[in-house]
C-alpha cells in the first residue's frame, strides 16, 4: 500500500476536562451523568449532532424489551433514562415486554435536558480520532471536526465509542470476533401511513411468538424452551409471500424481524427487519456497502408490507436510522473477561459495579429473563491492559462470544457506563489509578447513586 508522510503540526488545546466520555450512547451517556454526579467535571464527547448513539442515531427503541414478569432488572442511571423519557413524552408501552419503547427522535432532547441538568459540557459534532498518551498513560484525544484538528485534555478518559477505537489506537490489546462470525449489521427504519386498526387486527389474527424466530435457516434460535410459548412481534410471512410473487428479489429471503410500536397517528416504528451479514464494522467501505444495500432491502421489505400486511396499504417511508446498527466488532482483552459460563449461569463477583438479567440475544441464542435469575458485571471488565488512565463502557468491554450477546444490549451498556463514569470520578478524588482504585469506594457511589450491585 502506498504511503504518505503527514507533517508534524502544533495543536490547540481547546478544552480541559476531569472526566472525558468519547462517543455517548447509552454506555457513553449514562458515563458521563454518573461521572458528574460523583463530583467530576465531566465532558460529553460525540461525532454526530445529537446524544443517545444507538438509541437516537441508529434509531433502537427497544431499550428494556426482555423485560418481563418474573424478570430481576439493573437499577441506577439506566432505569433513569425509560423513566425520564415516559415523563417527557418520549415513550410509549412496549408491544412484547413490561417496558416502554423510547421515542428516538424525542430521545435526542431527553438527553440533552439530563446533560443540562447534570453540568456535563457537551462537544457534538467533534470525531475523537486517536488518544493522546504520555509515559503509557492516556491524558486526552485529538479530535476532527469543521475547526480542524483539536485536542481535548483529561484526567481519565472513557472510551464508548462501541469499537474500543482509542483503545485500540492507545495500543491496549484487543479482539474481534472473525468476519464470517460477526454478528449482523442493520438498517432499522419507520414506516407513516399505517392503518393502526387494520395492522393490529392483522396482528392478531395471527400472532406469531418467540419459537416462530426459528425455521428458515436464517434465524434459527437456540431457546431454553420457555420463551417459545411467548408473544413476539415478529414479521416473516409478508416478506416470503413477496418472493414468491417476484415482488422482491429471491435473495432476499433473509429479511424478517420484529417491529416496535404502532402509534395512533400511523406511525410503525423501529423496523427491525433488514440484516446483512458479513460485515466489519470498523472496515468504512463495509460500512458502505451496508447503508446503501440495506436502505435498498428496507424498500424491498415496505413493498412486501404494503401487499401482504394488514394496515400498511398505504404506507410510506417515515425515516431511516441516521447510521448503521453495528452489534459486534472489537472488544477489550481486560483485566477480566467475562464469560458464556458467567452470563448463563449467574456470575457472582467481588468487585460487581451492577446486575443484569439472565438475558442472551446473538449467535443464536435467545434466552429471556423470565425466571428471576441475574448476573454481576465486574469492574474488571471495563479496564483494559496497557494503558492507564483508560476506561472502556458499552459493547466493547472484555469478555469471550456468548457472554457479548448479554453484554451488548443498551441497558447492560448503561450498567457498565453508569460503573465506568463512578469509578473515573472515584478515581481523581482519591488520586488512584483506574486499575487500583478502591472499589469498596465505587460501590457506595453506586448505590448512593440508585444503582444495585448486588
């Protein structure tokens, strides 16, 4: 490969902080609010124009929805977040589950009031693009942006950008699951014009559950049985019967997936039905590929939905995600990584920063937290090797294949973000390092903070 030299240039400090959170969905967000509510001066870091990453920009409404009777559920900053967004009008029940589905556009405010209210300084429209470190310690970020090259200094930095980018480029050690191995990537998107009446009576004429997930070759779930039984809103029917006719290309068998609310004013939102394998989510020309092919497979899946379902007659296009759904690329190797045997069978730990259910979503596996059961997430999990002063929240802390499905999902990110952003505040006050710091200390702030540990 061909290579340049880029010259050597002096940057502008513009901005010095405590604690600096590097991307903020909900890892990230809920870092950052637990950070500056332990006492530090905190900074909210985010490439896009608006806060809550998969929540707002991807469009992921679907915050708590394995939440059911029976379930043992996180508390803390993550609950917050659904509570919030119910008082402010931007949630509605959620169709499969005892949670409520959050409202993505709507999000975008909640967040920027939470972040207002708890004296974070918020810097959008910045890309965090390698970490500054000195004598093996990350002391900052280089960021790009409309002004040019800049540099933010911190005391600790969280990394939530869901990749481990700075990370990675700070030289801690890392692992991405192979390509052919990854977990799908998606174009969610919401539709205008649907008949509620028409669609739920649809709906429920015939209603499909979780065992219906599996038949295809395509989505095939491994269950523990007792989420067959249960009601899921889940969408195959409309797309098969369109290849058939020739209404879509025959090789689009794939499309299938659920929806997340229908709204009285005919909206039908969060359309999780297009899934396309095979890409990395740090490789920009997969990236690519994804947005425009899965745009293109979101057409294909109203055509479908307007001929062979219910109330969607007359639909039209009401918006895609601003980016991409990205569910696994790069992990930290931590000082702990968690394990299939922790998240299946009830993983107990000395330094837990919270719990969270018994919930599994990937690699073919579903299983719902029915039954009560939870495990704890270690601090150990979010500090990566080799680079101090770093914290890692959200998708990409350490563990092996199936204990990233549980990890994954936004309201174990927010468990880890909420530990993540304590134990940096925590930190600083006590003048320890992150892989030193006190976790009896970390843990009265958690809980004083709302959160449950045990």
């Amino acid at each position: 490969m061909q290579q340049i030299l880029e010259p050597a240039r002096s940057i502008d400090v513009v901005h010095e902080t405590d604690v600096l959170v590097v991307g903020s969905g909900p890892g990230g967000l809920t870092a950052a609010l637990a950070a500056a509510r332990a006492g530090a001066q905190t900074t909210l870091l985010e490439r896009y124009g608006c806060f809550g990453g998969n929540i707002t920009q991807v469009g992921v409404e679907g915050f708590a929805w394995y939440r059911r009777e029976g379930t043992v559920d996180c508390e803390g900053i993550g609950p917050e977040l659904e509570r919030r967004a119910l008082q402010m009008g931007a949630a509605t029940p959620e169709p499969q589950s005892t949670s409520s589905a959050l409202d993505a556009e709507m999000f975008k405010y909640v967040a920027d009031q939470l972040i207002a209210e708890a004296g974070i300084h918020p810097m959008l429209h910045r890309s965090a693009v390698s970490p500054i470190i000195v004598d093996g310690l990350i002391r900052g970020v280089y960021t790009e942006s409309k002004a040019g090259r800049e540099a933010i200094l911190a005391k600790r930095v969280i990394d939530a950008t869901g990749d481990a980018d700075m990370a990675y480029r700070a030289g801690a050690p890392t692992v991405k699951t192979p390509r052919e191995r990854m977990m799908s990537v998606s174009v969610m998107f919401s539709m205008s014009g649907v008949n509620k009446r028409g669609f739920i009576e649809a709906v429920h004429a015939d209603p499909q559950t979780y065992g219906d997930w599996s038949g295809n070759h395509e989505w095939d779930y491994e269950t523990s049985g007792k989420e067959d039984h249960l009601f899921s809103p889940f969408l195959r029917k409309p797309f098969a019967k369109a290849v058939e006719a020739g209404l879509i290309p025959p090789d689009l068998r794939t499309i299938a997936g659920t929806w997340g609310t229908m709204s009285d004013a005919g909206e039908l939102t969060y359309l999780n039905l297009v899934h396309i394998q095979g890409l990395d989510g740090t490789n920009p020309t997969d990236l690519t590929r994804g947005e425009i092919d899965g745009r293109a497979q979101a057409i294909h899946a109203m055509t479908a939905l307007r001929h062979y379902m219910g109330g969607c007659e007359q639909a039209k296009l009401r918006n895609f995600g601003m980016t991409l759904g990205i569910r696994d690329t790069r992990k930290i190797d931590a000082q702990y990584n968690l394990t299939e045997t922790d998240v299946r069978e009830q993983g107990r730990f000395e330094d837990a920063i919270g719990i969270f259910p018994e919930f599994i979503d990937g690699y073919g596996v579903l299983i719902l937290p029915t039954t009560g059961r939870y495990w704890q997430l270690p601090y150990r999990a979010l500090v990566p090797k080799g680079v101090g002063h770093l914290l890692v929240a959200g998708r990409a802390i350490g563990g092996d294949l199936l204990s990233h499905a549980s990890a994954r999902n936004m309201m174990c990110c927010a468990v880890g973000g909420q530990g993540a952003g304590v134990a940096a505040a925590i930190s600083i006050r006590r003048d320890e390092a992150v892989d030193q710091v006190n976790i009896g200390a970390v843990q009265a702030e958690l809980i004083r903070q709302g959160a449950r540990i045990r």
